[in-house]
C-alpha cells in the first residue's frame, strides 16, 4: 500500500470518526426528546418492525456491495449486476412481507403492526438504490462527502422524528423518522458518486462476485439473526413493552460502541492486511490499539452503568425507570467491546473470515440456549444470560487470534490492565457517593456532582498504575499550548504503546 493510500486511509478513519461522534450526539439528543413523549410500548412496536426486516435488508442492502469495494478490477458491469440483484431481491421481500404482515402481526399479538410493516417496507427499495453509490464512495474513501450526508441525514431526521412525536404521539413518528434518513442518503449518495442507475451487465461479472457475496452474506445472516432473535422472543414471551426497554438498552450500547469503538476497530481490519507477513509487528499494533481504546472505553461503560439510575429518568423520562437494569447490563457487556471488535478485524484482515462465521454460529446457537433458559424468569435474566454470552464469545475470538496469528489469549486478557481496575474503583468511588447523596437532592445536581467526581477518580487512580502515561499527559498538555499538537499526539501514545513492545526494545527506545 503506497504512503499516498495510507494517509487516504488514515483520514477517512478520523473522518469516520467524527461522523460517528455527530451521528452518536444527534441521534441521542432526539432519543431523549422522543423518549420523553413516546411510551416503552411504542419503541416496542417499533423494534418489532425492526426485527421483521433484519434479515431482508442484509440481502437488498447490506452485504452484497461489499464486493464493490473488496474487488480491484472492479467494471461498470460488477456495479449494475449489484444493482440488479438488490433490486430483484429488494422486490421479493417487499412482497413477501406485505403478504404476510397480517401473520407477523398476530405471531406478535400486536394488529398495530401490520400496516406499520407495510409502510416501512420501502426501505428495502431505499436501501438497494442506495447500497451501490455508497459501496463507490467507500471504494474511493471520500469519507467527507459520507460524513457530511451521515450528519445531515441525522439531524434532518431528528427534527422530523421529534416533530411528529409530538403530533402523532405514537410509534408512527419513528418509522417516518427512519424513513427520512434513509431518503437523505439515497439522493445525496446518488449525486455524489455520480451514480446513475444502469442493467446492462453479465453473466460472467455476476459469477465473479458469487464467491465472495456468497461468503459475506452467510456470515451477516447468521449476525443479524443473533441479534433478531433475542428480540423476538422477548417480544413474543414479555409483550412489546419489555421489547421496547430491550431495544433502547441494544440501542444505547450500539451508539456508545459507534462512538468509542468503532473508530479504534476500524484500522485493525488493514493493520492486519498490511502487517500478516510480519507477526511481531501486528502483536504490537494489536496490543496497544487494546490498551489505547481501553483507556477510553472502559471507564465510559462502567461510569454510564453506575450513574444509570440517576441519569436514565432523569434524560428520558419516569417510564423508563424499569428498563435501567437492563441498560446497566447492557452497558456492562460493552467491557469486552474494544478487544471483540480488534479480533474480528484481525481475522477478516488476515484472510480467516471462516473463523468470523465460527464465532457468529456458535454466538447464535449460545443465544437460543441461553434466551429459551432464562426467558421465563424476565427481562432481566436474558439481559445477564446475554451478558455471559458476550464474554464467552470473546473466550473464542481470542483463541481464534491465537490459533491464527499466535498472539496468546492472556495479553488480550491483560491488555489494558490498568485501565478497567481505575474505571472498577472510580465507579466504586462514585456508587458509594451515590448512596450518600440526599435522596430529595435533584437529578441535574447529583449528575453535576457525580461525573465530575468520576472523572477525577478515574485520572488520578490511573496516574497511580501508570506513572510514565500521567508524565506525558502532563508534557503533552504543555506542547499543545506551545502549539505543537503532534507532538503532543506522538507522546502520548508512545506512552500508551510502551505496554505492548517488547522488554529488549523498550529498554533500547530513544525517549521521546
């Protein structure tokens, strides 16, 4: 890969980033408006659609572009055979989901959802128009023009869903909202990429991309369907209110993942590519991309856990106290989130996708066992049953790295270390003061006191376990004033990759 390509790359990266910041504030200042007005039971009906069009969408929209972007010779033949097929399986499944929203209705026990199912059934259309113009701006990393679509789609969205929510007062608002996201995107990707939509294509360029296609949809169905079925049996088993407190605990996870996440995983997928001849190297990169997201995402997890209490009512409204538990749960299982998310991309980056749909099958077999267990003892039980899942899921991933790339599963059980025992004792620190606090003290004042706090816990105990990275955060903040922020950059993380280089090769580093 030229350095031209690399600093493309290493830009889009940031980009992707910053949209998923945007998308992450946007997306939850209009779930607290529409939070407040809508009820538990609405997000419910409306995660059953959801769940109805989960697996449609993977085939209309959502995997078979992916070769766009993976084949080098890539010819406007590949791009229309693409378009042809989604819009020929887009077909199928509205007409098979419009026949038979009437059963899915009644499977649900819920009439409402029936014309719901048919009207949201246009994303299928929505997302095969739109999955080729976005599969070319991918292609091309033109992360900007993404990004800015992605905001624009998100706040257009938030303004129409919050309107309706307050003139329809019911899950129709969120349907529409999703809707109008949708329709953003597809015009603006559309003009982008100067796309224009086109059937004249080939046998021959079909079957080129069966292989792949074939491989990547297998392993998205057997994903979407872990994550589909949980749903549906809390909805079928719990009623649509509980599904509703489901989803927003998945939806709040998801979003925090977007944003802390995602930007840290998304370069392992290439670093593995580029780095799977040499071995030492990758276990370094790996290693100290664990240790760099750690830093960020445990004590955001379990600080957000702790304060849920105070900070769910009082953000969304009294309806929700009974789903806090559930979210607590949820947040929880994001502890295992950065190094999860680094196995997957490490495996796919070094060629082993059959080991990504190993751990996806096995994920969904441990799903039905550990749902149909614990259903009948209440949301709360699937929530932890889904819990340990994740974790063992992760076992997996790591012996998976192991056999693959040789990188032992006690570094990945150790990488980061220091940073998930400060964010354990901050949110000690911060429970405890919790409970100390006047219970007739206000929601507003209790936060103001208690992320602060956490805050400064979490630095100082982490200044305890890793003096040389307080020494550079302290050095670094003096640079960025002089106005040399990379330098200041380069500092700190040469402070947060001392952990993961070897003995004989740190001894021997230059200090920066």
């Amino acid at each position: 890969m030229s350095q031209s390509l690399l600093r493309r790359a290493g830009k889009a990266v940031i980009l992707n980033a910053l949209g998923n910041w945007i998308g992450l504030i946007g997306g939850m200042l209009s779930l607290v408006f529409i939070a407040r007005i809508l009820s538990p039971m609405d997000f419910g009906i409306y995660g059953m659609t959801l769940v109805v069009f989960a697996i449609p969408e993977i085939f209309a929209s959502d995997s078979l572009n992916d070769s766009l972007i993976q084949r080098p010779d890539l010819r406007d033949g590949h791009v229309n055979s693409i378009f042809i097929q989604s819009l020929v399986l887009a077909f199928i499944f509205w007409g098979g989901v419009n026949l038979l929203a009437p059963l899915i209705a009644q499977g649900f026990d819920e009439p409402a959802l029936a014309p719901m199912i048919r009207m949201f059934s246009i994303v299928l259309f929505l997302g095969a128009l739109t999955s080729v113009p976005s599969a070319l701006l991918q292609r091309d990393l033109r992360y900007r023009e993404i990004t800015i679509v992605d905001v624009i789609g998100t706040i257009s969205a938030a303004v129409i869903g919050v309107t309706l929510a307050i003139l329809l007062k019911s899950a129709w608002a969120l349907v529409f909202m999703e809707i109008s996201r949708r329709v953003i995107r597809l015009v603006a990707f559309a003009i982008l990429a100067r796309w224009r939509p086109s059937f004249q294509s080939t046998w021959v360029e079909t079957r080129e991309l069966t292989q792949f296609n074939s491989r990547n949809v297998l392993s998205k169905l057997v994903l979407a369907v872990d994550q589909a079925l949980p749903r549906v049996f809390i909805g079928g088993a719990l009623g649509p209110a509980a599904l509703g407190m489901y989803n927003m605990s998945v939806r709040m996870l998801d979003q925090a993942r977007a944003a802390l996440v995602t930007p840290f995983a998304a370069v392992s997928l290439p670093v593995a590519s580029q780095a799977q001849n040499d071995l030492p190297t990758l276990h370094r990169a790996m290693e100290g991309a664990m240790r760099l997201a750690a830093l960020v995402v445990y004590p955001a997890f379990i600080g957000a856990a702790v304060i849920a209490p105070i900070a769910v009512p009082f953000v969304f409204g009294g309806q929700w106290v009974p789903a806090v538990t559930v979210i607590q749960i949820s947040l929880l299982s994001g502890i295992r989130a950065p190094t999860s998310a680094f196995n997957t991309g490490v495996l796919n980056g070094v060629g082993r996708v059959d080991w990504t749909l190993k751990m996806f099958t096995t994920g969904l077999a441990l799903s039905v066992v550990f749902v149909l267990a614990t259903i009948q003892f209440g949301l709360e039980a699937v929530a932890l049953a889904l819990l340990v899942k994740t974790f063992l899921i992760w076992a997996l991933g790591a012996y998976a790295v192991k056999s693959v790339i040789g990188f032992p599963m006690h570094r990945q059980v150790v990488a980061g270390w220091q940073a998930l025992v400060a964010s354990f004792a901050m949110g000690a620190i911060v429970w405890l003061c919790m409970h100390q606090l006047p219970v007739a003290m206000e929601p507003l004042v209790k936060l103001a006191i208690l992320v602060p706090l956490g805050a400064l816990a979490y630095i100082g105990i982490l200044a305890i376990l890793m003096p040389r990275l307080a020494l550079r955060a302290v050095q670094a903040s003096t640079m960025i004033v002089q106005g040399r922020r990379q330098e200041a950059i380069s500092l700190v993380k040469s402070a947060v990759y001392a952990g993961s280089q070897p003995p004989v090769a740190a001894s021997n580093a230059a200090t920066p």
